[in-house]
C-alpha cells in the first residue's frame, strides 16, 4: 500500500462555506501531561486548559502554572488566563480538564501542590469556576481522605459537577479512585473511594454522567484496568475489572444503544496495541479489539473515543512520534485512520467531534515544549502533514478479576487564586515548510476536477502550470493507490480521469509537479 501526504487547501474554505474549517496551531507552552483538557464550545470555537511547568516562569521563584486558552472556530486565539498551582518549583504534571458550563462559563478540574517536607509533596483537588470571558468566579480545594489528584470534571444534570481522579488513604496508605461531587457553587456533596478488595487501584482518568442519572469511570486498577458503573450517589452498580498490570483505559462514553465505550491500551506479544472495549448496559462485554499500526513501531495506545456517524472514532498515540486518528463500524472494525506526524515525542490528550461534521484534538510534543491543537474534516484531513495510516484490528479476549469496595470522605475549603492575563504567540504550523501548504497567491496554480460527483469520467484541468512533468495519483480511502498518470507539463492542460471500473465512493487526486506535491482534490464517484 502506497501512503501519500494530503496537503492543505484551506484557502477553499473562504468560499466554500459547506467545507469543514481546517487548521493546525501549536502553543509555545512547555506541558507535562494532561487529559480531557479541550473541548469545542457553544459559539464554535474551543476552550484549551493545560499546565505549564515551573521553568516557564522566569521570576525567582518559579511557579508551576494552570493556562485556559480560548479560541475562535479558525483557531485564533481570543485570550489566554494563567493560574499558580504550586508554591515553589515542584512541577505539576497532572494536568488540567475544562468543561464549559450551563451559564457560557467554565469549570476547571485540576490540583494544587505545595511541600510537605524536605522530601516530599502534597496535592489536593482543586475546581476553579470561571465566566465566560476567563475571569475568576470562585475556586475550592478537596483534600479526599488524604492526598488527592484530579484527572476530569463534567457538569451534572444538576448543574452540579462530578470529578475523577485518585486519593492517598493516609490509614491504610493505598492511593484508591476517587470520585466527588459538588453542588454548582462547588460545595461537596458526596465523595467515594474504590479499590480492588485483592490490592491499590491507581488513577480514575475518565467520568461521564449516564442517562439514568448515574455516572460512568474508567482508569487502570492494581491488576489491570477498571469500567465501573454507580448510581447518582456513586454506589456501585456494576463494575468489570480486566486485563493485566500495565495496561490502561483513559476515556469511557455510554453509547446510543446504552451500553458504554472505553478506550485505551494493552500489552500483547511484547507490543503496545491501542485497545476499544465495548460493553452492554450491564457491563457485559460485548466486543474488544486492538488497533496496530503496521507503518510504526509497534506502540499504539488510545487515548479518547467519540461515537460518531456509523461507528466510532479513536485518537490515538503512534510510534511514539505522532497521533492518528481511527474510524471504525460499530463492531469496531477500521474503515480508515489517518496519521499526523509531528517529529517529536506525542502525547494525544483529548478529542471532541465538531458541528461542522469534523473533529478536533490536541496533542502534547515534549520535545518542542509545544501543544498542538487540530481541526480535521469529516475524513480526519487536515491537509497539513497528514496521511493514510494502515491500521490492522484484531479480537482479543482479556483476563477478569475481583470487584471493588467503596470508602468515603468529601472534605473542602475555599482557596484564594489569581487569575492573569497572559500573552502568548501561537502559530499556524505545517512540518511541510509551508505555513499552512498554502502557495503564494499570486502564483497559486489553478486545479479543478469536473464534472463533481461523476459517474466515473472526471476531467482533471491545470491552469497557470509552470514546471516539466505532472504526475497524477488516484487514491481511495484507505490510502490505496488505484490509478496514476505521467504527463508532461503545459501552461494549461486537462486529464482525462477513467474511474467507471471502481466502485462508488470518495477518491483523492494528488497533483504533483516535478516531484512536489501541488495540491489534493477530493472527488466523488457515484451512480
């Protein structure tokens, strides 16, 4: 199979409004690690919450701080808030969630840190409440029955908001799940500990209100990995606790047919594969598989999921230097996958399907001390740096093991913070070279493909052509090479394009000159 870059044409959005928006910025931000941190909002553009570690901070007491960065849909960005989270220069490498709220705000889920002794550090849960505009509204603390650490937060029902994460019970000196629930003013209202009766749970990583009013969480427990089901109460309903120690679950959804969806990773063979694990209503597992990628090396972990139309869609990391993207049917088999290579070390955080048929995620680069935020079309396309990934899924069946017991502890106090407005450059970035793969206008050679949609005959017409030879490529969507022309170069010139003898579908014309890609058209064939 033959992989091909699809360059940008985010110059077609100007005027053909039916297109999704397109786009890849990056934030001069030096993260550590976050999830659920990113989100799209009611007015179409989307809200970024992450952490910066203390070197950032060039006063001389550097202090590790909490970014919320608001974008417009074309991802410019409209402001940047900035918040302490440590006294000192202990790195706070948890991360932030955001969630926007009823009222236009947003509610931010992270940890406090400040130290304990010589030797160590203490953290607790920390929900910061703002306006729309960023400005602070109020924030509290949760220690939960010891040290505590927050990974999500989502709005209730109730206006409330319920938080995942993990806490050290300072008796038994066992880190177990927590979970807590606040009234919309951030007052506890209930607050619940989990733990596998034969040994430590780790880290809940991710929570989501269910249609009965309960609530749905998923993490990596002392044996393996952890779904667990509860009441509006966080009762225990049900809870399914499989696979082995190293594996991972980092993002649960319930889905339309009422059962749930978690995402995440596993070892097999000595391999890293991403995992999707789907279960019934009342936990039943229903399916599971494992994504591989075959162009990397054999490390593929899951980071979020999203029902979409006609199936699901994955984020996940690969080969340690890039995200992809994986759509499947709703039993999970791969209809396509695209792969965005950035060149540094990856660490995919969170993905939101967007109104406009699209999707968007964001993307840690250790390496360059940056976050990356992306805006796909409806095929996973950014037409910046991006290709065809081939993906291999497979059925596995993993081990299962003993239930969870439930402690309980909710205490909080108010916490004074200060908010500042902070001026950060993003840009526009594509590894290609080219901001965006856009061409100087004023030289931009003119490509169209006509008639769109077709039965099978397109006209492929160049105008403006400067250079000696133009290759023509044919891919389908799963990166398949299914034709290619070699023309010599005109000042103008048209292609006929025979694809009666494929089936119907979507197919991609790449247009290259003298070796370099021009541009990328998307065509349809149909009856």
């Amino acid at each position: 199979m033959k992989n091909f870059a699809f360059l940008s044409a985010l110059l077609l959005c100007g005027f053909l409004s039916a297109q999704p928006v397109t786009f890849a910025r990056e934030y001069p931000i030096r993260s550590v690690h976050s999830l659920n941190n990113f989100q799209q909002t009611s007015d179409g553009g989307y809200i970024l919450c992450t952490d910066g570690v203390p070197d950032m901070d060039t006063s001389a007491i550097q202090v590790g701080r909490g970014y919320l960065v608001k974008m417009n849909m074309q991802g410019q960005t409209q402001w940047i808030k900035s918040f302490p989270k440590t006294n000192g220069s202990i790195k706070s490498s948890d991360g932030n969630s955001v969630f926007q709220t009823a009222d236009g705000g947003y509610i931010i889920g992270t940890s406090i840190y400040w130290t304990v002794s010589f030797f160590g550090q203490k953290s607790n849960i920390m929900l910061i409440k703002t306006d729309n505009a960023g400005n602070l509204l109020w924030s509290k603390t949760y220690p939960g029955v010891g040290t505590s650490s927050a990974l999500c937060v989502k709005q209730t029902s109730d206006l409330g908001y319920i938080v995942c994460g993990t806490t050290l019970d300072t008796i038994q000196q066992l880190n177990k799940t927590y979970l807590l629930k606040t009234d919309i003013s951030g007052n506890p209202q209930w607050g619940k500990t989990y733990a596998e009766s034969v040994g430590i749970n780790g880290n809940a990583f991710c929570v989501n209100q269910t249609s009965d009013g309960g609530f749905i969480v998923t993490g990596d427990s002392y044996s393996g990995t952890f779904v667990i089901k509860t009441d509006n109460t966080g009762t225990i309903v049900w809870d399914s606790n499989f696979g082995i120690v190293g594996d991972g679950l980092r993002s649960v959804i319930q889905t339309s047919d009422g059962g749930y969806l978690a995402a995440g990773f596993n070892y097999l063979n000595n391999d890293l594969n991403a995992t999707l694990s789907k279960l019934s209503a009342n936990g039943t597992i229903q399916w599971q598989k494992i994504y591989s990628s075959t162009s990397t090396s054999s490390f593929d972990e899951g980071f979020a999921v999203e029902e979409v139309p006609g199936g699901y869609l994955l984020l996940e990391n690969t080969g340690y230097t890039a995200s992809a993207l994986i759509k499947t049917d709703l039993a999970g088999n791969v209809l396509w996958s695209v792969i965005y290579s950035e060149g540094s070390t990856v660490h995919a955080t969170a993905l939101d399907k967007t109104t406009d048929g699209g999707y968007a995620f964001t993307s840690l680069w250790s390496d360059y001390y940056m976050i990356g935020v992306y805006k796909t079309d409806s095929l996973g396309f950014i037409n910046c740096n991006d290709s065809m990934l081939t993906v291999q899924d497979s059925i596995y069946t993993p081990s299962f093991h003993p239930g969870f017991i439930t402690g309980s502890g909710s205490p909080s106090q108010n916490h004074s913070l200060v908010f500042t407005t902070e001026f950060l450059n993003d840009s526009i970035f594509c590894l290609t070279g080219k901001p965006d793969a856009i061409l100087d206008i004023g030289v931009q050679n003119s490509v169209y493909v006509f008639p769109n949609p077709s039965s099978g005959n397109f006209i492929l017409e160049i105008n403006s052509l400067k250079g000696n030879s133009v290759r023509i490529e044919v891919y389908d969507v799963l990166g398949q090479l299914v034709m290619e022309k070699e023309e010599s170069a005109n000042e103008k010139m048209q292609v006929n394009l025979d694809l009666s003898a494929m089936i119907n579908g979507i197919y991609f014309v790449s247009v290259k000159v003298d070796g370099q890609v021009l541009t990328t058209k998307k065509i349809v064939k149909e009856n």
